[in-house]
C-alpha cells in the first residue's frame, strides 16, 4: 500500500500537469521552440522534484517517520571512493558513447573534434559541473524518491534482481508523461511513443543499478543525486557541441530515435549490468528486514 501511495503521488503531477503546459504552448513540450521556453524548463525543474515530495508524503500519511532516509554524508570507511566514483562512472560512459558514435554514425567525417581549440573547450565542458551543482536540489529529488523510498520497499517484499527491474520499469514509465511530449527520443520514430518508453525503462533499470550500488555502500543518496546530475548535465550531446568539429554535432541531432539512443547507452547497460550482479550477489548474503506494506 505505502508503494502504491507513494508511486501516485510522484507520477500524477506528470500525468495532470504536463498535458495542461503543453496545450498552454501550443505544441508537445520538447519539441520545437516550446523545447527552450520557460515554462519547460521550469516544469522540468519542479517535476523531478514529485519523488521526493511524494517520499515525505507517504511517510506522512502511513505514519512511517522519516526513518531511513539516506541523507547521511559521510566520508569514513572509505565511502569517498563511492563519491570519486559518482564524479567518474558517468565521465567515463560519456566518452566511451561519445567515440561509439562517432566510430559507427561518423566513420567518413574529416575530422571529429575541433583540435585546435580544445584546451580552451576542456575548460569551458567542465564549468558545466557549476550548473550541475546549482541543479543539485531537483536532481535529489528524484533519487530522495526512487533510491530513498522506492528501491528499498521494493527489495523487502521481492528478491533483488526483481526489485531492480521493476523499479527501472517503475522509474522509466514515470517518464511516459515527457516522452509523450517529444523528451529524449522526438516524436518521429517507428512505434511511438511506446517503443521510447520501453527505451526509457531499459535505460533507467541500468542507471538504476548504478545509481543503487552507490547509494547502499554510502548509505546516501547524495553520491547518486550527483552522478544523476553529471549523467543530465554533461552529457554525449554537450560533450560533442562543445569538442565537435563543424558538423559533427549537427548530424549526431539528427540521430535522435529509439535506435541510435540504443546504440548510446551501450556502455551505461555495460556498467549496469556489472552493478546489477554485484548487488544480487550481496543480496543473497543479506537478509532483508520485515516489511510491513
């Protein structure tokens, strides 16, 4: 029951709000000029928020308390390392992806980066870590939601595997609302919009993992909230604009479906799954508390 309160509450802002913004710009939400308008932005901005109101909610009403809620930060045992990792696992499947695409959408490009000019662009990538940092509280939102709340309910009434997988599904259909709206994959793609949100579950039940594994050697869902903002913030797309040669970025926007995203994620499913085993190995050595739902 806490579970289905909880799932309500953070997917129903989405579901009322975000058809009323789009009909309020005339045109779906990420697509177009309605994409860089205000209002998206700001929507974006407060509906990542929903898990993390809807968390607090949820405790509220079945009288659960507030404990157990991840918010410790800590540095001992060598919990550091699960921070450096939140900095470099998304850094790293960046510029894995980044070279995956390249090597199989851009094999007859001239040139791929902009050489001569890329000192002063490294520094320019790496001052969108500030924005990221400045984006901190949204993005918490939604992990203080999926990694605080909803994953360790999840694990207690289902073994770990099960748990991951449904809340991936869990996480990337609350995305449904967005994706509708034109959010990651556009609007002109072979059997949309189901196909990009069957994309966004596998996508999310990855990162989930991850995003997991983290937050259980921490005890924190902070190191999560940070490699989140990394993963949204300093993306393949900024990386290419911002180090690509003339053109190059410009035909990589046009590969925006189902397809080249799947192509994209490769190395995030890589990771993903070594995660994914680590923690139900774990798992199986550990009992999982009573629940009481």
């Amino acid at each position: 029951m806490r579970l289905v309160i909880f799932y309500t509450l953070a997917i129903l802002p989405l579901i009322i709000f975000t058809p009323i913004f789009s009909n309020l710009l005339g045109e779906p939400m990420f697509t177009g000029e309605a994409a860089a308008s205000q209002l998206t932005t700001t929507w974006g901005v407060i509906g990542m928020c929903a898990p993390a109101l809807a968390n607090v909610l949820t405790r509220v009403i079945t009288r659960e308390g507030l404990k157990d809620s991840y918010l410790k930060l800590e540095m001992k045992n060598g919990k550091w390392k699960y921070y450096l990792l939140a900095f470099g696992i998304p850094l790293l499947y960046m510029i894995i992806t980044v070279f995956l695409v390249l090597l199989v959408y851009c094999r007859d490009a001239e040139s791929w980066f902009a050489t001569d000019q890329i000192p002063t662009r490294f520094w320019a990538y790496f001052s969108q870590l500030g924005t990221t940092l400045l984006l901190f509280m949204p993005l918490f939102g939604e992990e203080f939601g999926w990694r605080a709340y909803m994953t360790p309910k999840l694990e207690q009434i289902m073994p770990m595997p099960a748990a991951l997988v449904v809340g991936g599904i869990l996480w990337g259909v609350w995305h449904a609302p967005l994706t509708v709206q034109g959010h990651n994959f556009g609007l002109d793609y072979p059997g949309f919009p189901f196909l990009g949100i069957f994309m966004m579950c596998v996508m999310c039940t990855a990162l989930g993992a991850i995003l997991t594994l983290l937050t259980k050697r921490t005890q924190s869902v902070i190191p999560a909230a940070i490699m989140h903002g990394i993963n949204n913030n300093m993306n393949f797309a900024l990386f290419l604009s911002v180090f690509g040669a003339e053109g190059i970025s410009k035909h990589i926007e046009t590969l925006n479906s189902p397809a080249s995203m799947a192509l994209m994620n490769v190395p995030i499913a890589i990771i993903g799954a070594v995660c994914f085993v680590i923690l139900c190995k774990e798992a199986k050595q550990k009992p999982v508390e009573n629940y009481t739902p």
